[in-house]
C-alpha cells in the first residue's frame, strides 16, 4: 500500500513540474523568442537568437506604394479574421517540419534560415477573395546581400503544380493559385550562391496560409469573345507561333481567361495597397477543364474557373472588318459602330431583365491586322454604359502574345521576339516585341473595362496610358524596350509599376462588383442634393453619404485634385451623409488656385453623382436665395433639364404650404408622358398651384391613403384622403438629364407613388 501512495505522489509532482515548464516556456516565448507574424521558416541551419522574424507591411492610404519594414523594426499586422477549425490540422505539414496549433500560428520544430523567402505582400492567415492572389517578398535582407535565383510555390496539398519565380537582387513576385478555404503554401528558395545539404529536406523555405473565400453575392464581370457568323475562330499570328501552339478558338480563350486573371490579381493588390482591404471584382465561372496550369489540359483535371461566352454575331467576318467601322482607320465614318453592335449581341445573349445591371468585357476576335491599308480592322478600344448594360470591347491583334496559364506569365513578359508586321500589328507602335504586344492588349483592354466600370481618364495610371508598364506587376526584371528603346529596369519594385489612380480605387470601393461580405447595405437612393446656404457655404446630403468630390480648375479635362470622406472600412459607419463646402477650401485644394471658375463633382457612396458647374456663381449669386413671403430667407437648389429645347422656359413654384400654416395639400396630379410634363399640386380648400403645364397622361397621387384606399381599384369603394392620418409630401426622387425624364413622390410615411415619365 505505502508502494503505491509514493508512486501517486511522484506521477503528482511530474505532472506540477510539466506546467511549469510550460509556463516558463511561455513567457519566454513573449520575452526573446522568434514571434511569425507572416510565414514560419524551416532551414537546416543554426538559429543564433539575433535573426528579425519575418517583417509585416500594412497598406497605407495616403501612399499607393508598398512601404518595407527594416532589419530593426517591428510592425504590429493587421488584424485578421480567425482561422477556421476545419484548417487546423496537421496533414499540410511537411514531413513534420511545423504543426499547427489551435490558434491557427505555426510553432518552428527546426530553426530559421536567414535566407528564407519573406512574404511582404499578405499576412499569414489572411483571407481573400480571388483565385489568383499576387504576392511580394524578400529573401533575407536585400540591403545586406543581393541574391539570385528561384521561388518554387508549392501549393496546398499539391492541388495544383509547384510554380517557379525568378528572384532579382533578393526580390521575387509570384501568382499562387488558391482553392476555396485554408491554403498551406510553402516558398523554397534555391540559389546557386548558396551550398545545398542533398537533403530531400528543403534548405531555405518558409510557409503562410492563406484563407479563399469566394463571393457569389456581387454581380459578376461576364467575359464574352464576340465574332462573326462565319468566323473560322481563329486570331492573328505568326507562322512560328501557329506550328508552335496554334491559333485556334480553344487557345484564344485559354489567353484571354489568363488575361482576366492577371486584371484581378493586379486589381485586388492595387485595392489593398490604398487601403482598401482584399476587394476585387468576380467573375461568374462554371466546372470545366482547368487552363491556369498546363497540367490540367494533360490529365483532363475538372475545376472551376471563369466563364468565356462565346457569341456568334449575326454580321459577317467582312461586315466587322469594314474599314468604314475601324476605329483607327482616319477616314472611317462609322467608328463606333463595332460598340453597338456588341451592345446588341450582349443584349440578346443574357436577356438581362429590366433594372438588372450587366457588366461585360468584350475580346472581339476577328480583328485583323490588314498590311495593306496598315489598320487594324475588326476592332474598337471602348468602353462605357449604354443604360444598364455596361461594356467594354477591344480586339484580339495582340493576343497570340499573351500567356495562357500561369507558367507562362514570366515567359509572355520576357520575350523580347520582335514584332513581325507582316502578319501581327504593331499596335501604336507601342508593341515592338511580344512582352510589350502584350503588355498593350492585356494593358488596355483593362483600361476599357475600367470605363466599365465608371472610371473616367486620369492624370495618372491605368485610365491614362500607364498600362504600358503593366508587366512590371509580374516581374522583378524588366527586359529591354522597344518602346522606350533603352534597357528596362534592372530591379522593379512597387514604385515603378503600373498602379490604379487613387480616384479609380475610390470608385471601385463602392461599386456593387467590390462589395464584401462585411460591407453595410447602402440605401438604395443614390441622389445628391446640393443647395447654398448662407455665408458662402453649400450643403451637400446624400441619403447613402457622401463618398468624395473632385475639384476641376478652368475646364481641365481631368481632375488634379479630389477631398475624401469616410475610412477604408465601410463598416466603421460609412461616409458621412451631410457636409459642408466653402470655396476659399475647394480653392485651397485646387492645383491652380488661381483658376477663374473652380467645377466640383460629388459623389456620393452610392455613385450617383451631381455636378457644380461654378462653385463661385453658385455661392455669390443672389438668385440663389429667395425671400419668403413671410421675410425668411429660401436657398435654391441647382437647376434640372437644360431648358434648351424649343418652347421650354426655366419655372420653379414656391408651395403655399411652406409658408402658409392652414394650407393643407391633399395631392398632386402628374401630367406625363416619356418626360414630365408638368405638375399640379391641390389643396384642402379647392384651390391649386400649376407647376410646368397640363399635357399627356394624368396621374393623381393622394396623401393619407389607407389600405382600403389602395384595394378601391378592385371594389366599388372611391378613392380618398384623410389628411388626419398626417402624410406629407417629403420630396421627389428624380431622373432628370437634358428635360426631366421622370419623377417619384416620396411622403413621411415612407410610402413611394412609382416613378411618373421614364423609371
């Protein structure tokens, strides 16, 4: 008995001794241990305590580019969202290396390798959104040693194959390919400056994990390859190129899919650089043959991946190639014609129903290069709304350039083969060898769909020409130009490459097709009001807030200088619905403070926008205040309609209920057609106030509608007000450009009457 009882009491005191070393490891570990905040390293070298554990970046808003922690500094990362239970396994570790623990960090079994690759771009256990993800880092410490050599991704459960990135003076670039949930992806890094052990172990590898969570709850960007209805299918190539890999349908839309691909990842870094978390457009895919790895064509590997729809047009080859429709021929008369057209195709091919807006990103393929005449034919570069379709088309002339799978991103932007004008454009005399074909189609076709999606030209970026530097988001090396005809840049980093401007990132915050999960619903009214007040101040309120204005000095064609309301993050409250402007401050902020007329745009969180023609007319102009018959003050709005069509006048009525206490207004009768005629607005005792003039259909709309009221349609009951119910008019929504194109009475009650004229 006694045997056993000591026996207890020494099982007791191994299990006390067990938590305190634990508990001394702990504080240890908060004190000089290593702490990952972005990957853990395996290495089989010797951890000496003084080696800086992989370094953090946090976008920063008022500067677009990347910014790289020091050798030194530490970096609090931003926070991330947990990670999921089903991630926390042990079947991504790599021959036991590293275990997760239940936190989601991983605890280092070996030590770290002063060498191994850093990722600077994503912070491990990051989410994101896009099946393509962009990523930056170092390898050690570039300042100290600059290495060549190799980044082999090795992606999550060898779901897709080990992909291979050049490293430049200790900098690399690589797209990984991610599956829906947790990714464990490992970086290996190999140099021939550096011994390797012959271990099947890897010598300088560090690992992160990445979290993709797809969205299907945004509207997506279509892609479509549009061609003639005689088309043989096939895009302009070079001889070499065509015995090589073909020209063929089935190849076009393989490059034009990995095209698309790189515009997302490009998109979502650029969104999260200014600050705007890991926002990007989707696209609508379906289960098919993979094409973003040559592998998958092989084996015949099935995944999901972005849809091409392929419409046949009902013009012929020879139609679309006319010259009198080619953009670029000088004497062309009809040079928007190949937009329309695609309107008109996309139209019939979705059906989409009316108020659901479309996004479309057109390749038209039988655009061809003609040697004779030196025009591209069959192509326009545009982009735009036409109602609630929006589009952007441009031509495949540069497409037998592009990659058509991940491995091939490095190769399509590195080949320096010149341009063969004899069977290939030369487009702007801009794509002189196969990168920079390339780089101009990818490039610009995403300049079109950024007008797409609202954007307009900028001083800067994309939206001017910048997309000529857009291979420098993939590599880290830039070959020898033809364009500039000069070497490239021997060492790329994120200030040399082509970026979205700040006013671009602004507009895709807020449209539908960035939303996020996390974002709050908007109100559905997306209008403006701008009207002066007193001391030379105007108001500003939007029911959706206000997201920020642009501020245009002597008619300048773009905008130099903007003021933004609101954070990044539209759940911390969104942008503020009213503000207040002044012009000494639009003045301050303006490039020329000098300039005569100072325009303002405003925008508001829903996109709708209004404009100020003359910011200081607008606040000086006596006709802006109006007196009132019992001696207050009024403010004006701005003007809707133009007034320029014959027979038109400016009118504006004061509503004798504004001023008059016993006045009691029991409706209002719309006279309508495609546009507002006029309104006339009746009061309790009989009398009425005509604004515009009586024509066309007549609507009334009564206040203090009950249920009843609203069933009098199907009974024999008469329509009535009781005005006891106390319904106001509140105020209009309307939809107005050169006339007013039609008009909604809104009422205190909430109730809506429907759009009167055109919705």
């Amino acid at each position: 008995m006694p045997f056993f009882k000591d026996l207890r009491r020494k099982k007791t005191s191994a299990r006390i001794d067990k938590s305190s070393n634990v508990d001394s490891n702990s504080s240890n570990s908060n004190g000089t241990g290593p702490t990952l905040n972005k990957s853990s390293s395996t290495v089989n070298s010797v951890y000496n305590g003084t080696s800086t554990p992989a370094s953090s970046i946090q976008p920063n808003q008022s500067t677009p580019n990347l910014t790289i922690s020091k050798s030194n500094g530490t970096i609090t990362p931003l926070p991330q969202r947990p990670m999921p239970l089903s991630s926390v396994t042990n079947r991504s570790s790599f021959m036991g290396l590293n275990t997760p623990s239940v936190n989601g960090t991983i605890t280092p079994k070996v030590p770290l390798s002063t060498v191994a690759p850093r990722v600077l771009s994503v912070s491990d256990n990051s989410w994101v959104h896009q099946k393509v993800l962009l990523i930056y880092g170092h390898i050690g410490e570039p300042a100290e040693m600059a290495l060549d050599g190799t980044v082999t991704v090795c992606h999550h459960q060898d779901n897709f194959p080990a992909t291979m990135w050049p490293v430049s003076e200790s900098h690399f670039k690589a797209l990984v390919h991610l599956t829906p949930g947790p990714n464990r992806l490992r970086f290996d890094f190999t140099s021939p400056k550096l011994a390797n052990n012959h271990t099947s172990l890897p010598a300088h590898c560090s690992w992160i994990t990445i979290n993709f969570l797809p969205l299907i709850n945004s509207p997506p960007l279509q892609l479509v390859i549009l061609l003639g209805k005689d088309s043989p299918g096939t895009f302009d190539a070079v001889p070499k190129r065509k015995e090589r890999e073909g020209n063929d349908m089935e190849l076009a839309i393989r490059k034009f899919r990995m095209a698309t691909y790189l515009w997302q990842a490009f998109t979502g870094e650029q969104m999260y650089r200014q600050g705007f978390g890991r926002r990007c457009f989707r696209f609508e895919e379906e289960w098919q043959t993979g094409s973003l790895t040559n592998r998958d064509k092989e084996i015949g590997m099935m995944r999901n991946e972005a849809k091409i729809h392929v419409i046949r047009s009902e013009k012929t080859v020879k139609q679309l190639r006319d010259l009198d429709i080619a953009q670029q021929y000088d004497t062309a008369n009809r040079k928007g014609e190949l937009f329309s057209i695609a309107v008109n195709e996309i139209r019939q091919h979705f059906k989409p129903d009316q108020g659901q807006n479309l996004y479309v990103s057109v390749l038209l393929l039988d655009s061809h290069w003609d040697t004779h005449t030196k025009t591209i034919t069959g192509h326009a570069a545009l982009g735009g709304g036409s109602g609630e379709l929006h589009l952007a088309v441009f031509g495949s002339h540069s497409i037998q350039s592009y990659p058509s799978s991940i491995e091939e991103v490095i190769p399509a932007f590195s080949d320096c083969t010149r341009t063969d004008t004899n069977f290939v454009a030369n487009d702007c005399n801009e794509a002189g060898s196969n990168w920079e074909a390339a780089n101009l189609g990818i490039g610009a076709h995403l300049h079109e769909t950024g007008h797409l999606f609202g954007c307009p030209h900028q001083e800067s970026g994309v939206m001017l020409r910048d997309y000529v530097r857009f291979n420098r988001t993939f590599l880290c090396r830039e070959p020898y130009s033809t364009r500039t005809k000069s070497p490239g840049i021997r060492l790329v980093l994120p200030k040399d490459e082509c970026n979205w401007h700040r006013l671009d990132t602004l507009r895709f915050k807020y449209h539908p097709c960035f939303r996020l999960p996390t974002d709050a619903p908007l109100n559905p009214d997306e209008s403006i009001q701008i009207w002066p007040a007193d001391n030379g101040k105007i108001i500003v309120t939007a029911p959706t807030g206000i997201a920020f204005v642009e501020i245009f000095a002597d008619n300048d064609d773009v905008c130099h200088a903007w003021v933004e309301y609101g954070s990044g993050d539209l759940q911390a409250g969104g942008p503020p619905r009213q503000v207040v402007l002044t012009e000494d401050d639009m003045r301050a902020r303006a490039q020329n403070k000098k300039a005569k007329t100072l325009k303002i745009k405003v925008f508001s969180a829903g996109l709708g926008d209004s404009v100020v023609e003359d910011i200081g007319q607008m606040v000086k102009a006596k006709d802006h205040v109006v007196k009132l018959p019992n001696g207050q003050p009024g403010f004006k709005g701005v003007k809707l309609g133009f007034s320029q069509q014959h027979g038109t006048e400016p009118q504006q009525v004061l509503l004798e209920t504004a001023h008059i206490q016993t006045k009691l207004l029991t409706s209002i009768k719309v006279f309508h057609g495609f546009a507002l005629d006029g309104m006339e607005f009746l009061y309790e005792d009989s009398t009425s106030q005509l604004f515009g003039k009586r024509g066309g259909r007549a609507d009334e709309f009564m206040f203090g509608k009950s249920i009843g009221d609203w069933l009098a349609p199907f009974t024999e009951t008469k329509e009535t007000s009781d005005t006891r119910r106390g319904e106001c008019l509140l105020g209009f929504y309307l939809r107005a450009g050169v006339w007013i194109d039609g008009i909604e009475i809104l009422t205190s009650l909430g109730r809506r009457s429907g759009v009167y004229g055109t919705p």
